[in-house]
C-alpha cells in the first residue's frame, strides 16, 4: 500500500465502485423523500453535519477518477470481498425500508442487528475501495468521513425519538448502533 498511488485516469479506477455507492446513497434520499411525501427537512445542525459529509463524498469521489485498481492483486480481491459485503447490507436496507408500512421506525430485517445498516454498508464499501485500490489516503479520508456520520446518526436518532416515543427508545435499547458493537 502506499500513501498516494499513481495518479492516472483509467476505466479500470475506483470511480467504478464509489459511483455505484453514490447511486445507492442518492437512491436513500428518493426512498425518505417517498415515504415522507415532501422533500426531507433538516434542522440547521443537521445540515450543517450532511454538508460536511457531502464533502468528503464528494472528495472521495473525485480523488477515486484517478485512483486506479490494484488488479490481479491480493488487495483488489480483499477490498472486492468487503465491498460486497458492504453492498449486501445497504441490499438489506433497500428491502427492509421497503417492506415498512410508511410512518413506522425501521426495526425489522438488518435493522435488529443495527440501528444503521446504511451507514456500516457505506462505511464497508469505503473501506473495500482504500483496499481495492491500496491507498492509504483512500482509507483515511474515509476514517475522517465516521465523525460526519456519527453526527448524523445522532440527529436521526434524536429525531426518531421524538417522532415514534417510547417504541424507538425500546429499539434503542434492543439494538447496537453499528453491527458488532454491543450494548
């Protein structure tokens, strides 16, 4: 691995991987969009934290047009077999965010195992990218990207509480933040 590979603008270049997770993340916006029927209403704060994230989304993305994949190599089959696994849980999400009546939390399917399969499933493919393309700054940049997320998630959990009461304090109560982290 090493800190910055060689630039280069290819097809064969992470922007492969990262634009498919941008197509997911942008699917999550129609879905609550969808379900809500209105656009999605964030509080300054909350804003605040989705721009901040939104930027290292975007650098990602931009910095993955030249980043080129290790191909043929331990690495691209390592950071492919963890990118997969990140795009079965956001798979999972999609369905189980689906088969919810509108108005009810999200609690069934991968949602008893995390409050925030989205997040782990993005937070998976990243890390499977910074593999697949041996780049320690892939990898850190996504490290940075947590401390958006997390303030995130926080807000959506406020949120909700308030908007489902004691039944999401149960479910918080129930079920890990983030998959593998107990209670």
């Amino acid at each position: 691995m090493s800190l910055i590979p060689t630039f280069e603008i290819g097809v064969w270049n992470a922007w492969i991987f990262t634009v498919f997770t941008f197509v997911h993340i942008f699917l999550v916006a129609m879905v609550f969009r969808k379900d809500t029927g209105k656009k999605m209403d964030h509080g300054e704060e909350e804003q605040k934290k989705l721009t901040m994230a939104s930027i290292f989304w975007f650098v990602l993305l931009l910095y993955s047009v030249f980043l080129p994949l290790k191909l043929g190599t331990a690495w691209l089959y390592t950071g492919l077999a963890l990118y997969l696994v990140g795009t079965v849980f956001l798979t999972l999400f999609f369905v189980d965010v689906a088969a919810t009546p509108a108005g009810e939390p999200f609690t069934g399917g991968i949602y008893r195992y995390s409050r925030n399969p989205m997040y782990v499933g993005m937070f998976l493919q990243f890390i499977g990218i910074g593999i697949a393309t041996a780049s320690w700054l892939f990898l850190l940049i996504t490290l940075a990207m947590i401390v958006p997320m997390w303030l995130i998630v926080t807000v959506e959990e406020r949120s909700c509480v308030e908007k489902f009461g004691d039944a999401y304090r149960e479910y918080m109560n129930r079920t890990p933040r983030w998959i593998g982290i107990p209670k």
